[in-house]
C-alpha cells in the first residue's frame, strides 16, 4: 500500500456529474466519508475497476483547497488492495444489507478500526457460502455495541443487577435487558455474548447456538429499527419483494 493510503471499502455510489461520482468509503482510519471520485465514470478511468463494492481498496483522500470546511473529501488514488471478497449472487443482499446498517448507524469521519476489520472478516465468511445468520447477527451485535446503543447483556438494565443463569431475560429496544419469563435465551446464553463481546471475539459470537442466533433475530432487529428512526430498510424491502417474485414463479 502506498504511503499515505489507507484500506476502505465502497458502501455506496451516486452521479455526480457526467463524469464523476460520489462515494460513501468505510475507511479504516477516518471511518465513513463522502469522497469525490473525479473522472471515475469516463471510459477509460482505470478506477471504474477499482471502486466496486464489497471489493477492499487502498486509497489516498485530501481535503478541498477551496474549502477546508467541507465534509466531502476528493479521491486522489486508489487501487485494489489484498484480501477483497466476490460474494456470491445469493450473498448480495446480505452484503448490501451491512452497507446500509453502516451508511445509516456511524456519523461520519468517527473511525471505528475494530468494527472495519469485523467488516471485512463478516464479507469473508459470506463469501464462503454457508448459512448467512451467524455472521449477520454477530457483525449487528458488534455493530451495536461499537456504536454505544448495546446495552450491558451482563446485567439487567432496570435493576443493574447481575444476569443469573437459567433465568429468561429478553432485550427491548425501549428498555434494554430485562427479566423476562418466556424468553427463549436464558442469563448463561446472555452472558456467552456478553464474555464474546468483551473479548472481541467476532467468531465466537458467529458460531453460537442456531437457538440464539433464531431468538436474537427479532430482538436485534427492533433495536436496530428503534435507532434508525425508520421501520423499514431498502435492502431488506428489495429481498422481500424478490422473494415474493420467484414465489409466483
């Protein structure tokens, strides 16, 4: 990597212009940044290649001159960088949905060094084509927490109290951990996350129990909703309307 590059990924694309684009970049460094990619969409522009998402890169970014207050950074370089991913056809949605969690979760120009490589090694285990819900749920649960809206799974958030094993607690997005009788994740299930988490341990979170994974689903998926303002996510509307197509067929 050249001097003065750092690794990102492209989340997103817009037109700009007729020649060039808007890029939202997850960087390693800086975190998410919206970057002008000038003449990317001409002919011959060797970053048409390069700037593809899913796809790690190596880029150089500076501030305009003309305006040193502005949030949009210029693209100066960029090149592919080792250790990118092709995610199969049936993984895009999955891949696209991580996108859409980062562009609408972290501010931006906030670096968030361990969540980037949770990031990368999320789209590797993708990649491989086994079953998407570990690496889907741990990357939320990572997700969450490095953005500081995860509450403590070790304690019951109403009475700060230690989890005990063999009890039901449940996660509200209004709420946070609490004592709940019919949950299907008892304190010791909690507590396996909660000792992962701790210890960054992104595998470990991906390989839990199938009943884990099936009972966080619905309750990662209310928090995530609760702090993103919005019901509904644009990846998740198109898979459904998708699958309701080859349904008919």
């Amino acid at each position: 990597m050249k001097s003065g590059a750092q690794p990102a990924f492209v989340l997103h694309q817009w037109d700009w212009s007729e020649t060039s684009l808007i890029l939202e970049l997850f960087t390693r460094e800086q975190g998410r940044v919206a970057v002008v990619a000038k003449g990317a969409k001409r002919p011959y522009s060797q970053l048409r290649a390069v700037l593809l998402p899913f796809q790690r890169i190596a880029v150089t970014l500076s501030r305009p001159k003309a305006d040193e207050g502005s949030d949009i950074l210029t693209l100066r370089a960029a090149e592919y960088a080792a250790g990118g991913v092709v995610l199969p056809a049936p993984r895009l949605f999955a891949g696209f949905y991580l996108n859409e969690l980062l562009m609408k979760l972290l501010a931006r120009q906030d670096a968030h060094a361990l969540l980037f490589d949770a990031y990368a090694e999320t789209l590797h285990a993708l990649a491989l084509g086994g079953e998407e819900e570990g690496p889907l749920r741990a990357f939320e649960l990572l997700l969450l927490r490095e953005t500081g809206v995860l509450p403590d799974l070790a304690c019951d958030t109403a009475t700060q109290q230690p989890v005990h094993p063999g009890r039901g607690y449940q996660l509200r997005a209004e709420a946070g951990l609490v004592a709940f009788a019919d949950s299907a994740l008892d304190g010791g299930q909690w507590l396996a996350l909660q000792a992962a988490l701790d210890a960054d341990d992104l595998e470990g979170l991906r390989i839990s129990a199938p009943s884990v994974l099936a009972a966080l689903k619905p309750q990662l998926r209310s928090l995530l909703h609760y702090h993103l303002g919005s019901p509904h996510l644009r990846t998740r509307a198109a898979m459904l309307d998708v699958r309701r197509l080859l349904d008919k067929d």
